[in-house]
C-alpha cells in the first residue's frame, strides 16, 4: 500500500513528524506531487503555526488496499 509520511521544519530548521496518510486512489496518472501536499495542508488545518511542509512516499508492506 503506498503512503506519504509528512513532515514539517520549524524555525530552527528542527524535523517533526507530522503523520502518515494513505493513498486511496487507484488511478497512479491523477497523483501529483502538488495535490499530496495540499492533502497534507487541509489535514493540518489553518490554526497552526506550521509554515513549511513535505512528504515522503513510503511503501507500506503486508497492508492491502
């Protein structure tokens, strides 16, 4: 099963874990990269002092769809 690990860096530049989401759609051609991460951002919401985010596409082995 494939997923994304988010992630975002703080003023310090320090990583923190955000979670991990995952992918439901089974057309692979309609992931792009700039649709991930506004999954990412509507997850976090607006009331957070996040300001940067990216993600990770992890392969979650023995998990099916």
């Amino acid at each position: 099963m494939l997923a994304y690990e988010f992630y975002w860096l703080d003023e310090a530049e320090k990583v923190h874990f955000i979670g991990i989401l995952p992918e439901r759609r089974k057309s692979p051609e309609r992931i792009t990269g700039e649709f991930v991460l506004n999954w990412g951002w509507k997850v976090i919401g607006d009331n957070t002092d996040v300001k940067d985010i990216y993600f990770v596409q992890v392969e979650m082995k023995g998990l099916k769809n």
